[in-house]
C-alpha cells in the first residue's frame, strides 16, 4: 500500500479544500435554526431505537458465537456496546477490536474463533439488509425507480436462498485462499454456526436504525415519507464503508443529503437531520459503553486492533458499524 500514499494524501487534501469550500459557503443559518425548532422527544426516541439496534445486533453476534464458544449473554452484549462506543469516535476497524478486547477483558476467548465470528456476524447483518429492504420495497407504492430496485432486491434474495439451500456457498467458499477460509470459519472451531435467527435479529437491527433515521428527520421539522429514511440510511450505509473520520462525522452527513435530495429535501434540512442523528446515535451509546465498561475500555490495545485488521483485510470485511 505504500506506493499508493501519495495518492491517499491527495485525495485528503482535495477533500479538505472541498470541505472548506463548502463550509463557507453552506446556509448554516438555516441549519442551526431547524436543529433549535427540534422536536427533542422525537430525538430521543430516535436515540432509544439506535441504542436498541446495537442490542440486536450483539444479541445475533452472541448465538453466532454461542455454539463453538459458550460465554454469557450479557457479555456479549457489553463487548458489542463497547464497540459500538468506540466507533463513535474512531475511524476503521477500531470498533470491532475494542469488542474483543472487552469481551477478552471479562473471559478467555480464543481469538481465532471470536475473530470469525465477527465476520458471520457482518456476513448475517448484509443478508439481514437484504431481507430488509426486501420487504421495505414491496410495500413502497409502485414507481419506475423502485420497480428496478425492487426486482433487483428480488433478484439478490434468491441468489443467497439458492446459495444456502444447495450448499453451493461451500463450493465457493472452499475455493477461497486459505486465509480466508479460516476466518469464514471452514475448517476452524467455528465451522458454520445456526443463521436463521441472527438474520431475523439482522432485519430488527436495519428496522431499528431506519426508525432512528425516520424519527430524525421528522424530529427537525423536514415533511417526508418512511421511503427517505430508507434512502438515506442506504445512502448512509454505502458512504461509511471505509470510516475515513471519526465516527464517519461528515461522511454521514453528506450521505444524508443525498439520501433525501431525490425527495425534494433541501440540502441545509437535510444535514440537519444527519447531526441530529449522529448525536442520537452517539450520546446514548458512550454513555452505555461508559456504563459498562468504563473509558479505559473505549481505547482498544494496538495488539488487538491488528488482530482485527490483519483479519478483516483478509477477508474482505472492513469493520464498519451498520
């Protein structure tokens, strides 16, 4: 990758000029009016479906683990919150090592068994989104643009199904670099744990977040339908995939505006909305990472962050939040 840094530090200081560029010259005014008029009562329920999500999603990741490793429930909700916590504030795969480190911190894992778990549980959350959107879209009212969605949701959704009924994903699988089949779990500890119900606890947490999502955008006053929450939180989604800032502060921001430009949501409301949510998103969930385990445990181990990066570069998952 060195190489290649030059290039990196030319796109960061073309972000950077473009930043400023736009803060200069974006109607801040507006913004900050429409975040004073806030329904906070909305936010906060905005705020309780978000810390709810990352429950589902530490609940998916615990029956995920559960079979090749017995530990506690609550554990395996603690570690996920930490995690969670973390991401608030980090860029990259910080997240999810601080998940192992708390996790390490409260039993005696086996690192290689955690790891791959980790990555059945991004696996389940991708099939869960799919499921999701799946349904979202065959209850949108019909239109040029959701149609082709929706017939390409469709499409996805019998592609896994076959995958998974036919056994073919282990054709494939066993056809991967060695590395990469060990942390998908073949061969390992792990092998191939139960999924029906982490992906129904996948489909809960993308339900969760889109109600945190659509409860933020009412909540600042913006007129729209559930069908924007849904875009923006896709929109979301796909521009935080690398975590290039702190709790992708910006990134998610931007993705909102564009998320709910289609709908005819001015670009001031729109990022309104998107720091309202990330303030929802974020104040409960250090509090409860801070609650449980304490600040220390919101600076993951350079030992473990590498663990997971090593890890997740292997096989593809970056370790982003959904």
């Amino acid at each position: 990758m060195r190489p290649y840094r030059w290039l990196l530090w030319v796109i960061a200081a073309a972000s950077v000029v473009f930043a400023v560029r736009f803060a200069t010259r974006f109607p801040w005014d507006t913004t900050l009016a429409a975040l004073q008029q806030a329904d906070w009562l909305l936010l906060v329920g905005a705020g309780i479906a978000s810390l709810l999500s990352v429950c589902a999603k530490g609940w998916a990741w615990h029956l995920l683990l559960k079979p090749a490793w017995p530990h506690r429930w609550r554990d395996a909700q603690a570690a996920t919150l930490v995690g969670a916590a973390v991401s608030t504030v980090s860029v990259s795969v910080s997240g999810e090592a601080a998940r192992l480190q708390t996790l390490a911190a409260r039993s005696d894992p086996p690192i290689g068994t955690v790891v791959s778990s980790v990555v059945w549980s991004r696996i389940t959350e991708t099939i869960g989104l799919a499921v999701f959107l799946g349904a979202c879209f065959a209850l949108l009212p019909p239109g040029p643009g959701v149609q082709a969605v929706r017939i390409a949701t469709a499409v996805v959704l019998l592609a896994i199904a076959l995958l998974w009924i036919t056994g073919a994903w282990r054709w494939l699988i066993v056809r991967l670099p060695a590395r990469w089949q060990h942390v998908a779990g073949i061969g390992s500890v792990t092998g191939t744990p139960p999924l029906v119900a982490p992906v129904a606890l996948g489909v809960v947490n993308w339900g969760l977040q889109w109600l945190a999502y659509h409860a933020s955008i009412i909540g600042v006053g913006i007129v729209a339908p559930p069908g924007a929450a849904l875009a923006a939180l896709v929109a979301a989604n796909l521009g935080g995939i690398l975590r290039l800032t702190p709790g992708n502060v910006g990134v998610l921001q931007a993705s909102i505006v564009m998320g709910l430009l289609p709908f005819g949501v001015p670009a001031d409301q729109a990022l309104a909305a998107g720091l309202a949510l990330q303030a929802a998103q974020i104040v409960p969930t250090i509090l409860a990472g801070i609650a449980l385990a304490g600040r220390a445990a919101l600076r993951p181990r350079a030992a473990f962050r590498t663990t997971v990066a090593g890890s997740a570069g292997d096989s593809g998952t970056d370790g982003s939040a959904g």
